[in-house]
C-alpha cells in the first residue's frame, strides 16, 4: 500500500471526529469525485542496499502522471508527460517532461485541466495544490482539515469548483492571544474578510484545548466549510458555506 494511503487511512481513524465543521461527515474515499484514468501502473520498490524507488504512473488518454519515491513520507516532484499513444512507464528520462512542484505531495486526482495533489505527511491542516494540465504551473495552494477530503469537485468548462473543509495552521495561539491572533488571520488572508469579521471561536477553542490538555501558547489548527472556485487564469473566489469554526492545537 502506498505511503499516502496510509497516512490519509491513520488521519482519518484518528481524528475523523474534528471533519466537517459545518457538520458534514468526511468522505472515506474522495477518488470518485475525479476523472477515472486509463490505468494506474506501479513499479515496486527495488531491494539491496540502495534500492529504487517506488514509482507510480497514473494514464490518461492525453498524459501521463508519473511519481517517485510513493513507498516513502517524502516522495519526490511528480513529471507530467503528454502522452503519445503507447507511453511506458519507466524510471528512465522522460522525452518532453515536465517537473511540477509537488515536493512531498501525492497525486490526488485530475477534474478536466485541474490536477490536484495532496500533501504525504502533513502536521495539523493538510496541504493541497490546484495545477494546471497544460502547463504544469500551479494555479492555487490551499489546505484540507485533517481527516477530511473533498465533499464535491466540480468542473464547469474552464472552472474548477471545490467544495470542502478548509484546514489552517495559524501562526498564532487563539486560546492565549484571542482577538490579536484573530486579527492576524485576516491580515494575512488565513481566513476570509467575512470571517474575520465575526468573533474567534474562543469557546471551541477553550474546549479543544482542554480535551487535548494542550498548553494555550500552542499554535491553533482552524477547520471551517468553503466553496472555492477556480479558473485555470488563476482567478480565485471564496464563499463560507457554514458558520460553525472548529479550533484544535497543533499536533
């Protein structure tokens, strides 16, 4: 079993009850929501002394996702390959690949011109990244609240809609700076204008802190409910779809 699936399996175990802050149960198993590939290829990891590693080729009819390094918490840059009918996956140099910036991240899935890859070993929030298919930039940077994967994923010709709980590592520790630490979340764009704009959940995070017996200098983990929408220019726009925040300290 890949090392991501491990992970995204202990996330989900153990802290299933923090998904869904607006009380939407997390999926266990978020891959319908993407395009179905051709074929998924995998080459296990080598044995000896200095062993390759892992790889996995995910096919499409138009191209090629291909990740190394998928038996370990740190795989490497996936390559994004345009396919030519018959394409192999191999360990080799790949003629006309292009490196994507996904250190550390596992392929999720494709919706259209989207490719969506997950952080491997994440602390708190989950990382994820929105790429472009065509060029291989990446189009947005965001995060998942741990435990939870993508209520719905939506393409609309050139837009990408995701419906999903929204995970945030603060900088800052709400149960000991409160409406400081609030303010610096919207400051630096944490959490949306309309947010920072209500009360910090204090209350929440009291409780958390206490269940956890976590000191309140420990840096807060915020989930809240999003539709993000997306467009491949690179336009962003955000709509709260709950009211509820939940606050956790950091692992």
């Amino acid at each position: 079993m890949r090392w991501a699936c491990r992970v995204a399996i202990a996330i989900i175990a153990v802290l299933a009850g923090c998904a869904g802050a607006g009380g939407r149960a997390a999926a266990k198993d978020g891959s319908a929501q993407f395009d179905r590939p051709l074929t998924v290829r995998r080459l296990p990891p080598g044995t000896g002394a200095n062993p390759a590693p892992e790889v996995i080729c995910t096919l499409y009819p138009d191209l090629m996702i291909r990740e190394t390094g998928t038996d370990t918490p740190a795989p490497e840059a996936a390559d994004l390959v345009r396919r030519p009918p018959g394409a192999a996956c191999g360990r080799g140099a790949l003629a006309g690949a292009v490196g994507l910036d996904t250190q550390g991240y596992s392929f999720a899935g494709r919706k259209g011109p989207f490719l969506l890859f997950t952080a491997t070993d994440p602390n708190g929030a989950v990382p994820f990244t929105v790429i472009d298919a065509a060029t291989g930039r990446v189009i947005h940077r965001d995060g998942l609240a741990a435990g939870t994967t993508f209520h719905a994923v939506v393409r609309g010709g050139g837009t990408l809609t995701l419906d999903f709980t929204r995970g945030v590592n603060a900088p800052c520790a709400l149960p000991k700076d409160g409406a400081a630490c609030w303010a610096r979340l919207g400051r630096e764009g944490l959490i949306p204008p309309d947010l920072a704009r209500r009360p910090p959940p204090m209350t929440a995070c009291a409780a958390a802190y206490h269940t956890e017996k976590a000191p309140p200098d420990d840096p807060s983990v915020l989930a809240y409910d999003v539709d993000l929408r997306l467009e491949a220019a690179g336009a962003v726009q955000t709509r709260l779809t709950g009211g509820r925040v939940a606050c956790t300290p950091l692992p």
